[in-house]
C-alpha cells in the first residue's frame, strides 16, 4: 500500500527538522546559543528541532547564516516550501470540479519544454484517446463532490496534449507493459487507444518506451509520476497529488526516471509489445 500524503509530509517535516538540528551541531552551538543569535526565545528553536513548528523562509535564513551555512539557504526554503504544499488531496482539488483539475495539468505542460511521464498504472494523460480518458475520469466523477463536468473534462484533457504537437516541447513518456493490458475501457476503447499509441510513436517530439515484462531489472514499477523539467515532479497516490520542488528530491525523480528508461524497449520492440496487447483484445 503506497504510504498515505499526510505520513509523507509529516515524515519530510520531521526530516527537515533534523536537518536544521544537525547544522546547528555541526556548527558547534547549543540551542540557546542559535536562539541568541537568531534573535528569538529558545522555545521557538526547541519547537523547530521537534517539528512542532514549521519554519518560515526568514526562520531558515537566520538559522543558517547563525550556523555559517548560507550556502543552505536555497536547498532549504525549496524543502520547506515543498513540505508546506506537499500534498493536495484529491476531493479537495475536485470540490472545484474535474475540467478545472485538468486545467492545471494543461498550464504546467504548455510552460515546460521537457516533459517526462513514468506510469505503471495507466496509460499517462499525455498519450490519451478522448474514450481512455473518459473511462478513467468518469471514476472520479462518479465519486466526487465536484459539478458534473465530466465532458469538459474530458476536453480539457484533450487540450493538454498540444505539446505532443506544437512549439519546442520534448515529451519523453516510459510506461510498463503491464500497462497496455489493464482492461480500463470496453474492447473497442482499448483498440483505439493502442492503436493510438502506435501513432504517436512517429511524433519527432515524442520518445515512448515500454518495460517489457522480460526484461531484467534492478528497480521495480514505482508510483506514476512525471517530472516538469527539472523544476517539479507530480506523484499520484490513491487520495492525492504530491507535489515535489524541492532540487535534491526532484533530482532522486529525475535519476530515477534514467534508470527506469534503461529498461525499456523503443522504436519496433515497443511498436511489437503494443500490437500484441491489441491482438490479445480478441
């Protein structure tokens, strides 16, 4: 079961809790030392060391200038920040209906030049027919407190794949075999689908690559995910979309994302692996 968005934040608080205690060790001060110089009361470093409090931007500034760690700085707000928006959950970002979800999916991919997208679950939104996309998105909908907007959804989603087609984006999509045989529409929506994927194979911007079910590996399929740049890495749990910033985590994502690449098959292989997905429809 992937770990809940509420125990991943609270686990990267405490995290960066014990990063700034450490500094303050490594500096060779006590925790009144840093409050002095700092300009607060001690209770304030106490809460911070116990992740009892979030720090502010400011917070993270003075305590690493005291620790003669400036350098720090930038590493340090990204983390904070990352952790104070880590996650939003999903019915939250429904409430507001399911086109407007979408929305945000097709302002970040028409900002980005580089777009990269690992799935071991469903084909990635990039890549989707109308019909795929309207059987996944009709889940959420039937369960959501949002307006019923599922066509404009839908649409929306549609809107989100320019990239694949216009201006300078790169759009570098790696998915799992098993992927290809997840029944998550009828027969006829499925054959669309892959058969979209066979053309859009030939797109210059695009790059698709598929992990067979052979092949030998020493990562297994991970959460989906996908990196914007090297700037934003999006996860997609059961009840929420988790939202990375901070540089050292989105680089994990990024290293992450290479070695899963080095797995996968491209060009006729992948072109194979989806026909046989098809003809195993019947």
């Amino acid at each position: 079961m992937p770990e809940s968005p509420l125990s991943a934040a609270q686990a990267a608080r405490r995290a960066l809790a014990d990063h700034l205690q450490h500094l303050r060790k490594d500096a060779g001060l006590t925790g009144r030392e840093l409050s002095a110089l700092c300009g607060w009361h001690p209770a304030k470093t106490s809460r911070l060391q116990k992740a009892e409090a979030a720090p502010s931007d400011s917070d993270i500034r003075a305590w690493c200038t005291a620790c003669g760690a400036e350098g720090m700085i930038p590493e340090l707000i990204a983390v904070s920040r990352s952790v104070a928006s880590m996650y939003m959950e999903w019915k939250r970002l429904q409430r507001a209906g399911l086109r407007q979800l979408q929305e945000t999916y097709t302002r970040a991919y028409a900002e980005s030049r580089l777009l990269r997208f690992y799935s071991s679950d469903v084909i990635p939104g990039m890549l989707q027919t109308h019909g795929y996309a309207a059987a996944i998105l009709s889940r959420f909908a039937a369960e959501a407190t949002s307006p019923d907007d599922l066509e404009q959804a839908v649409d929306q989603r549609m809107k989100s794949t320019r990239p694949m087609y216009e201006g300078s984006h790169r759009v570098v999509c790696l998915i799992e075999e098993s992927v290809l045989r997840y029944r998550i529409a009828e027969s006829d929506v499925m054959a669309g689908q892959l058969g979209h994927l066979l053309s859009v194979m030939s797109l210059p911007r695009v790059s698709l690559g598929v992990i067979p079910f052979t092949a030998r590996r020493t990562l297994w399929p991970v959460e989906t995910f996908h990196v914007l740049d090297d700037r934003l890495v999006e996860v997609e749990l059961v009840t929420a979309r988790v939202t990375i910033t901070a540089p050292s985590e989105v680089r994990d994502y990024v290293g992450t994302f290479a070695e899963l690449q080095g797995f996968a098959v491209y060009g006729q292989p992948a072109r194979t692996l989806v026909t046989a997905a098809i003809d195993s429809l019947g």
